[in-house]
C-alpha cells in the first residue's frame, strides 16, 4: 500500500505549537491562571480547519469502496450494526452485540470481521501487526472513515441484549481491577473529576459527564505521536502505564472496557476523531 | 473459551443448585469468572509478566468498591493493614535519610516497570505525578496530597520518620486501598532511592522545607 500521510511531519509541526503554548501554563490554582488543558483548547482554535486525522479518514474512505484481499471484494457490504453498508451513525451505536458472530463487538473487531468474511484476509495478521504498522494500518484508516461519519451525532451504544449487559458488567469489573506492579486500576486515575496528574487532568469515566469527555473524543489524532490514534490503541497504552501486561488486540477486556465508557457516555455527543496533546 | 460464554455457563450452572446456594457464592462464582477473563485478555511482554496481574488479597479486597471503603470491608482491611505492616524493612543500620538533591531525581522521574522498559530501566519514585512536593516544581498532580513543607510542619520526630519510612515503603500498610503504590515492597524503588526521597521530605535543607 502506498503511504500518503507522512504522519511523522505533521506531528513535529504541531508538536512545536503544543510547547509553545505549553510555556504560557503557568501556576496552578492562582484564579484565572490557563491550565494545560486550556492550552489545549486553545490551540484547538488554532487549527480548527484542519484535524491532521481527515487525512486518514480520506484514506479510509478510499480502503472501504476499494476491492481487496484474497476475495478481491470492497468493504461496501460490511454491517456494522446498521445494516449492511451503513456507515452514517454506526459508530455511535457501538459497541453492540452481532448475532452472525454471537459476540458483543467494537468497532476495530468488528471492521476485522468484515474484512475476514468480505475480503478474506486473516484476522490474526491485523492482530499480529504493531499499533500503526502493516496489517493494522488500513484497519485504522477505516476507522477514522468511520468514525467521522458519526461526528455530532448521540452516543448511543444499546445495552439491551444480555451479552450486551454482560459486557458492561465485565467492562466495569476490569475499570475497578487493581494489579500489578503498582496496584493501578483504571479508577485509580478516573473516579474523581478533581485528579490530575501532573498538569493533565483526569476525566471522571465513572460518571456521564466525564465518560463523554473520554468516550467522545476517541479515536483520536495524537499530537504528540503524530498519529492517529484508535481506541484499541488508547487503552492498550493505558494498560502500559498502568503497569499491566499486554492486552491482545480485541480481546475481551479491551471490548468490554469500550462497552462500559461507551454505556457510561450515552446521550453524549460524538465528537470523533478528537484532537489530543 | 469466550467471557460470555463462561458467564453464561456459570450462571447456568448457580441456576441449576440455586437451592443452597447463597446470593454471595452466586456472586463470588460470578467474580472468578470475570478475573479470568480478564488475566485470560493479557499477554507477557518485555519484563511485565501476565502473573503480575493475578491478585494478592490487597488488591481483590481494594478491587471492590464495596469493601475498599465503608463497613462491609473493615475487618478485611485492617487484616490487610496488618499484614502489608509486616512487610516493612527499616533501612541498614538505621540511616533513613539520604540526599535530597537525588531524591529530588527520584520523585520527578515516573520511568520504569512498564513493558516498553528494560530490566536496566533505573526506575522512578512517580511522586510528582501525585503529590505537590516542593515550590518549584509546578507541574504536579492531585491524587495523593500536598507533601510541600512536609518536615517542618510534621517535624522530624523518630516517630515521623519511621512512619514517612514504611508509608513510602508500603502505603496499604496505614490505608489499606491507597491509591499509592508499595513502593518498597514490590521493589520500585531501591534502599539507596528510598532514602533520597525521605531526606528531599524531611531534611531541613531541602526545599521542601523552606
């Protein structure tokens, strides 16, 4: 596949307007005084036209209407969730249970499925594949194709099948699941609106308000990597500074802890792909 | 075997001898079922092994909200107080402070102990990314209290320093469920480290104190 978006590039441009903003944070808790996320905002501003993450999305348009893999077929019938081929809104309702796989899904298991059955091509290489590279790299341009196509719309995951609640639940047991080496858990961090670390502050993902901020804005492009960023990705690195082990791309806990931000954030607004230090 | 599947099982297999069987063996069958699921989704990388992630009774207690704080957790958690207490070492000889400078090294750094890390990694304390430590540093977080002043306002006491000693050394020794890691303990930090870090929050010369 031909790379068109030299991510690398776009990422140290936007990087060195970050740390310029960076140097007007000044004291914390002085009345008035910006803090690393009104930095944030406002350089948001600046770059209003233009989310780096619709170059990926272009991409991601042009990998879905493209015939490919072994089957030599597009993308164009894959369902996901809406019926097949809708892609209007269908991000905003996942993740929710499929009854052709007979498992609650996200959005990245379920492009995987699509392109196993459609396209033929081998869930495991895309498992395989590091964040970015190879195999999961169309996989993420998709995504933000994807996501985009639900931007304003309501979160509105449905949380009815039972496998559905079942993931919730195991979504919310692995969000209060404290481990390894230093005993984290993601509510060590995300259980109170008033925690930061360092300067970042920390949404709440336990309630709605706070799950919206977090949910509503991921996937995301992150101008620190230079990269877009799917949601898979953002709680993989998560885990990693959380001191856990490795979780398997899709696996279980990864969809279930969609499944409770995503049950958490219902009735926010979709503001995907989000812009992020 | 997919999680669904596993609970669909175990909650046909409670339905089955629900004659019996109380609500909590239900809920606590529930629960294995869950943790495997969720130890079952890792893989070992780098130095961070899935072992790491099964639970010792600190972490199942504190995993609960239910039981890391209010009534129905209180017998468990002074339990586990006691135990982590038991786990506390006193420094060679006694000496518990060691040079603030380092120990100011130690409390910025927030390296180590992920997968992307060596075994060589020199790991830091984190404590900024928690704690409010001395004036100049600005940039620092709110999940453990401000820690700015700490020796001139606690004093330097025996008592208070054996007690900074084994809270930095194992936190859930005096609050069962801290949100703060047990930093001796588990080995984060070395005897040498730990006592930079005491010497940055206790010595009278260190910023902290001014």
């Amino acid at each position: 596949m031909n790379r068109t978006i030299s991510g690398g590039r776009i990422g140290v441009a936007l990087g060195l307007g970050l740390s310029c903003l960076a140097m007007q944070v000044s004291a914390q808790g002085t009345p008035g005084t910006p803090t690393a996320s009104d930095g944030i905002a406002k350089y948001r501003e600046m770059i209003a036209d233009g989310n780096p993450a619709e170059l990926y999305e272009a991409e991601g348009e042009e990998l879905w209407k493209k015939a490919a893999g072994p089957k030599n077929a597009t993308l164009e019938k894959c369902d996901l969730g809406l019926g097949a081929g809708v892609v209007k809104g269908a991000a905003a309702q996942l993740p929710r249970y499929f009854k052709d796989t007979n498992r609650v899904q996200d959005l990245e298991s379920r492009l995987m499925t699509c392109m196993e059955v459609l396209q033929g091509i081998n869930p495991q290489e895309i498992i395989d594949a590091p964040f970015g590279k190879g195999a999961k790299k169309p996989v993420e341009a998709i995504v933000a194709y994807v996501v985009t196509n639900s931007r304003g719309m309501k979160i509105n995951a449905p949380m009815k099948h039972p496998k559905e609640k079942e993931m919730y639940a195991l979504g919310k047991h692995a969000f209060y699941y404290r481990g390894g080496s230093m005993d984290f858990s993601c509510a060590t961090c995300h259980d109170d609106a008033s925690k930061r670390i360092r300067l970042q502050d920390l949404p709440d993902l336990t309630s709605q308000k706070g799950a919206a901020l977090g949910w509503g804005f991921w996937p995301a492009y992150r101008v620190s990597s230079g990269e877009f960023w799917t949601m898979q990705r953002r709680l993989n690195d998560c885990y990693r500074q959380q001191r856990f082990p490795y979780p398997n791309y899709t696996s279980d806990v990864t969809i279930a802890l969609s499944a409770y931000l995503a049950g958490n954030a219902k009735g926010g607004v979709v503001n995907t792909p989000g812009l992020k230090r | 075997m997919k999680t669904a599947q596993l609970i669909a099982r175990v909650a046909s297999v409670c339905a089955l001898s629900l004659a019996g069987v109380s609500a909590n063996a239900q809920n606590a069958q529930t629960v294995a079922a869950m943790d495997k699921a969720i130890v079952g989704s890792f893989r070992s990388e780098g130095i961070v092994s899935v072992e790491s992630i099964k639970q010792d009774e600190t972490q199942i207690v504190c995993s609960d909200p239910k039981l890391a704080t209010g009534k129905a957790g209180e017998k468990r958690r002074a339990a586990i107080e006691k135990e982590n207490m038991e786990t506390i070492r006193p420094p060679y000889e006694g000496v518990y402070l060691g040079d603030w400078k380092e120990g100011e090294k130690v409390a910025q750094s927030g390296r180590g102990a992920t997968w992307t890390d060596k075994s060589s990694t020199v790991n830091g304390g984190g404590c900024y990314n928690c704690h409010q430590i001395s004036k100049a540093e600005i940039s620092y977080g709110t999940i453990g209290p401000s820690l700015l002043g700490y020796g001139k306002t606690r004093g330097t006491t025996q008592a208070i320093v054996e007690y900074t000693w084994g809270k930095i050394y194992n936190a859930k020794a005096y609050n069962a469920c801290s949100a703060m890691p047990r930093i001796g303990h588990f080995n984060l930090l070395t005897v040498k480290q730990m006592q930079d870090v005491m010497a940055l929050l206790l010595d009278p010369a260190s910023p902290v104190n001014q």
